[in-house]
C-alpha cells in the first residue's frame, strides 16, 4: 500500500473556479482546505482553477474550458482529483467528487465519490467522504455568548432552500430569526415582502461576520426541500454550539443526531423543538462538528480513496446514476 509506505504524491486539484473563496464559497472552501491539508502531509499539490485564483501552498495553474484537459494536466501529476465529470479519457490516474444532485438520466463516471452515505446510495454508489473543514480558520466561538435569535444559512433565492419555512417556524415560535446568505431583494423572485420585524436579512456574508452571527444564535433553522447532498450550513452551526432544527432528507440523519438537533418533516415537531432549544447543549454540539467534520478527517478519507485508485481499482463497478425519479418538486413539510 503505497501511502503506509510514506510516497508522497502529486496531486492535481481541477475545479472550474476561483479559489480562495471570498465570501460564502462552499466548495471553493472544501478543496482548499484539502489542499492545505495534504500539503501539510507532505504532498505536493497543484490546482488546476479558473484565473485569478492564488494559493500560498500550492502552485497555481489556470483552467481552460475551451482546452482538452490531458493537455492541462503537467507531466509530473500522480493523481488527478476532479470536482466535474471530464468529457474525456484521462490518461491519469483520477477521481471525481460529485457536489451537488445530479438530474435523473445522467450517467456519471465510474470513478466517482459522493458526500455522504445517503448521497451514494441514491446514485447506486458506495463511495463517499463526508465534507470537512479546517476550523483555525474560523474566528473564536463563544459558548457563553448572549444568544437571542435563530438563524438560517443558505442560498436564500433556492426555494429547496425553505426560507419561507423558516420564517414560518420562528414566527410561530415567537422568535427572531437572521438570514445568512440571501437579500430580500432577488432580480429573479423579486422583492421578498417580509412584513415580520422577527426577520433580518444580512445577505451573503464572509467567515467574520458569519461567526458573529452564529455565535449569537441560539439555533439553525434548516427545514430544507431536498435531498441534501451534505450540509456545510450544518457542520458549521454545530461548530458554534447551534442546534439544528431541520427536515430529515438527505445526508441530514447522518449528521444530525438527537444530541445536536431534532429532524422532522412536520412542522409541529420542529416548533416544539425550537421553543425548547435550551435543551441542547452548546458545547456538545461544538464538539461533535470539530471531531466528526474536521478538513484532516476528510482528508484521510479521500486518501483512503486516492489509494485505491492509484492500485488501479475502478470505485464502481457501473456508471452511477440517480435510481430514482422524484415524483414532486419539492419533499414535504406539513
């Protein structure tokens, strides 16, 4: 086994876009964080993003969309880790993570790792690494911290999202709720007529401001439509000592344990569970993110994987593909 052997690798990183992340930047944050920490293994890395992009532990190569991507990837690479499916053969070694829901009726490639054992499953796949992140770069929590609201983190305009349940839920439960990573103005939906006081809308936000947010909040509010892939929203409120009030879709039953949130699709469930947040305790849900969620532990993980992949195993034996259709746009929330 080439890795308890202590070989080092060149690892080429390819992602169509810029790196570090500024602001909310979700996965931009995953593979810099993994970068970072395979460098700090002894690894070489090179990543392979769009211009503009800088990075004080690797090198830097710019991406081309318009280029044939054997042609991009320098000579010396081990192994090639991709965040897209090529459209090519690779003549490297290489594996793909799959980010987000692919639409039914498209095939992936064989040498693809998911989010989460949910993730996997759905796609008729076993391979997956949960998402990690470094949590130095995250400025102090504060467990003693005043916290008198709750709040929400997400990409507010996608209504798989649930805002709109997410203010329903607070005002029901008479409490404040501060909106992290979406305006009240859309170009696309419009103004958001929000006529409840209980709501802030504090846009999309960076680490900083994040952090001092969620060190004031009291909980995540997360009743999402969809089969979540991951979570980041998730692992970083825990990390703040927040519990999660959500719905049960997804990756959510794999991170979210009855210590650190409640999971239910019925509205009346997650508003009794809001009104009784103080139930939770702070700094065991910290502990659980900063343990289970760190970018090392990730990182392990897909060493685990470039190992096999450098053996010449291919990580599934079919193209994996959505194995069911979702009849309704949306899951339910009653």
């Amino acid at each position: 086994m080439f890795i308890q052997k202590n070989r080092k690798l060149h690892i080429l990183i390819v992602a169509p876009f810029k790196i570090p992340a500024l602001l909310y930047g979700g996965t931009e944050r995953v593979i810099w964080d993994l970068g970072k920490c395979l460098s700090d293994l002894g690894h070489q890395i090179t990543y392979l993003v769009s211009k503009g992009s800088v990075c004080g532990f690797a090198n830097v190569l710019f991406y081309d969309a318009n280029q044939n991507l054997n042609q991009q990837i320098p000579e010396d690479v081990d192994l090639v880790h991709l965040q897209f499916s090529p459209n090519e053969e690779l003549k490297k070694p290489y594996l793909v993570t799959i980010h987000g829901n692919i639409p039914f009726g498209i095939k992936l490639d064989k040498q693809c790792v998911f989010l989460s054992e949910n993730h996997a499953e759905r796609h008729g796949s076993k391979q997956f690494v949960y998402n990690g992140l470094d949590w130095n770069n995250y400025p102090k929590i504060d467990l003693k911290s005043k916290r008198d609201s709750f709040h929400f983190l997400a990409n507010a305009a996608w209504k798989v999202k649930n805002l709109k349940g997410a203010i329903e839920l607070t005002k029901q439960a008479k409490e404040k709720l501060t909106v992290l990573g979406g305006h009240r103005f859309n170009f696309k939906m419009g103004w958001r007529f929000t006529l409840d006081t209980h709501v802030i809308f504090k846009g999309i936000v960076n680490n900083q401001k994040k952090a001092k947010f969620l060190n004031e909040s009291k909980g995540l509010i997360f009743p999402v439509l969809w089969d979540e892939p991951f979570g980041l929203a998730v692992i970083e409120s825990l990390y703040f000592g927040c519990p999660v009030f959500a719905t049960p879709y997804g990756a959510l039953p794999e991170l979210v344990n009855k210590r650190v949130g409640v999971l239910s699709n019925q509205k009346n469930v997650l508003l009794s569970a809001i009104k009784n947040s103080t139930f939770f305790d702070k700094k065991t849900c910290h502990e659980y993110a900063n343990e289970q969620f760190s970018a090392m532990k990730m990182t392990k993980g897909y060493l685990k994987i470039y190992e096999k992949v450098m053996n010449g195993e291919i990580l599934n034996d079919h193209q994996p593909t959505l194995l069911e259709k979702q009849l309704h746009k949306y899951l339910p929330f009653e």
